[in-house]
C-alpha cells in the first residue's frame, strides 16, 4: 500500500510540474498574433483600395469577399461583391468634379486568437486635386482570412458631414 502512495504521489507531482511549465491556454504551435504586422497588412489592402476609388478602377478590386455586405452611411446596404461594385461605380458617376483622392488609415485593428478574423477601425478622407477636403469619416470592417488572404466581409461606415447638416439645421 505504501508503495502505491509513493507511486501516485510522483506521478502528481509530475503532473503538476508538465502543467506548470505551460503558458496558461497555450497549445502546442501556438504562436503568438503579431497585431502590427496585421495593421500594416490591413493598411496595405486599404491603400490598395484607396487607389482604385481614386482612380475610378472599381471592377478589378478584391477587396470585398464576394459574400461581403457593405453598409454605406447614406444608402441601402449592398449585399455581394457584384453589388457592391455596381453601388461604388455609381457613386464614382455621381461625384462632385475634382475629387481626386480617396484615403484611408487604420487607426486601430482586433484580430483573433487565431488571426483568420481581424475587426478594423478606421477613418478616411476625400480630397480635391488642391489636397482640399472635401469629405471624411469613419467606419469599422471586418475581414476573413481565404486561402491566405484578407477580404472584407462586412463594413460600415459614418460620415463627418452628418454634424454640419445637423449644424445647419439647428440655425
């Protein structure tokens, strides 16, 4: 009996020693997300995006799944890559002439444990040829990883020019 005591209490010992030595959750190949790499890489699809609105170039973009649904802040959402890109080749047609560049920042960005996920804030700004802005805002989107690459699944986005038209309002 002694010697079954002394063989279960070194085996507890063991036992708590291996799980001790283990980060708290960590599984073997874990490795940690580098969030600044994810940043930069979300900024690079969104500079990439930016370029094309700028220049009008709507039809080659991959930027949104083709599952995606975007949310604009003055229109119905678009459901689909194919109606997305339709909605942005007809507000292209409908903008003021002059403007000539479409930025956005990634101010802050939430990937998942796994980095498959990535939810994204941000803001943009539309300018005239005379770097005059013209509009800005802000939005939020969420990407999916698909066969190692980042698209835009869902995203949403507000406009600056609601407080001036509430202002404008008010007087």
């Amino acid at each position: 009996m002694k010697s079954k005591i002394t063989i279960l209490s070194a085996w507890c010992c063991l036992a708590v020693v291996l799980f001790s030595c283990n980060k708290k959750g960590a599984m073997a190949g874990d490795e940690p997300i580098d969030v600044t790499q994810i940043k930069n890489e979300i900024q690079a699809i969104e500079n990439q995006f930016a370029t094309a609105q700028s220049l009008g170039e709507i039809d080659g973009m991959t930027y949104y799944a083709e599952d995606a649904t975007s949310y604009p802040y003055d229109r119905m959402p678009a459901v689909g890559r194919a109606a997305i890109h339709k909605d942005m080749k007809d507000e292209v047609a409908r903008r003021p002439p002059g403007i000539t560049k479409v930025t956005y920042v990634t101010n802050e960005v939430f990937p998942s444990s796994d980095g498959e996920q990535v939810v994204e804030l941000g803001s943009y700004k539309i300018s005239d040829s005379s770097s005059t802005l013209l509009f800005s805002g802000n939005f939020v989107a969420l990407f999916v990883k698909r066969d190692g690459k980042y698209y835009c699944i869902r995203d949403m986005a507000t406009s600056d020019r609601a407080k001036e038209v509430a202002e404008t309002e008010k007087k």
